[in-house]
C-alpha cells in the first residue's frame, strides 16, 4: 500500500500525493483496488443557471464598487469644499470682529468729540448770554447818557453850545 503524505505537510503542496521518497514500498497491482477516483467538481447543466447569476451578481458587485468609488470620490471634493468654505468663513468672522472693533473705537470717537462739542456749545452759549448782558448794560449806559446829554442841552442856552463849554458840564 502506497503512503500517503497528510494534507499540507509542509511540502508546499497541499492535498495527498504518494510518499515516492521510500522505495521499500512499491506499489502492487493489489493495491489498485483499493485506489478510489473523485470526481472533479464541475458545474452540471442545472448549474449554468447558478453560472448566470453568478456572473450577473459579480457584475453588479463590480457596478456598485464602482458607484461606491465614484461616491467616495464625490464625497472626498465635497469634504474639500466644506473644509475650504469652514476656513473662509473663519477668515471672513475674524475679517468682520477687526472691523466691529474699528467701528467700536470710532462710536466711542465721535462720543467723545460729540461730548465735547456740546460742552463747547455750553460755553459759547454762556458767553453770548454774557455779551449780549454787556451789550444791553452798554445800551443802558448809552441812552442814559444821551439822555443826560440832551438835559444838559435843554437847560444851558444855545450860546454857550461850545464844545469847551459842553465838555465843562460834563
């Protein structure tokens, strides 16, 4: 009887083979009786259909691999768009924080200068209040005198309207 070398010994084949190392053991036309054939696996005619679909469903696998690939591409510009668009925004936020601030510090710019020019507008109100008191002080003593003036006319006679004379009496 022939020996047999045990599924994947190691010699890099795997299945049983004849052990052909040993020559103490020769094969006797005995033995071929105890020999048994398999039959190899192939597809019988019921199978061609199980074929069909087979290859149908290995195309359709090989579709979606496909699609899934084109899907997965398509995500891929998609996530680079978003990453480009979350970092424009990020530049146009901080763009527009720089600008609130600018326009912060001007608000409080024209405060200050508006507080300011009303504070002067006070003061130059209080000053024109105060000229035109001088003023009508000045009309007062103004008329008085032209009052006084006229008195001391109508009492001293037109002779003696000199001027050496009128400024005398004053």
């Amino acid at each position: 009887m022939t020996q047999r070398s045990p599924p994947g010994s190691g010699i890099g084949r795997s299945g049983s083979y004849p052990e052909l190392t040993k020559k103490d053991k020769i094969a006797e036309p005995s033995d071929a009786t105890q020999i048994t054939l398999r039959n190899k696996r192939k597809f019988v005619n019921g199978n061609d259909e199980l074929k069909l679909e087979f290859t149908d469903m290995k195309t359709q696998f090989t579709e979606m691999r496909k699609q899934m690939t084109d899907l997965q591409n398509q995500m891929s510009e998609m996530m680079a768009c978003l990453i480009s668009n979350n970092n424009k925004q990020v530049e146009n936020f901080n763009k527009l924080c720089d600008k609130i601030s600018a326009v912060k510090e001007q608000v409080n710019d024209i405060q200050h200068t508006t507080n300011r020019v009303a504070e002067e507008q006070n003061n130059l109100k209080l000053e024109i209040a105060c000229i035109k008191n001088l003023n009508s002080i000045t009309e007062n003593k103004v008329a008085l005198l032209e009052t006084t003036l006229q008195q001391i006319m109508s009492k001293t006679p037109n002779t003696s309207s000199s001027p050496l004379h009128l400024q005398e009496e004053i």
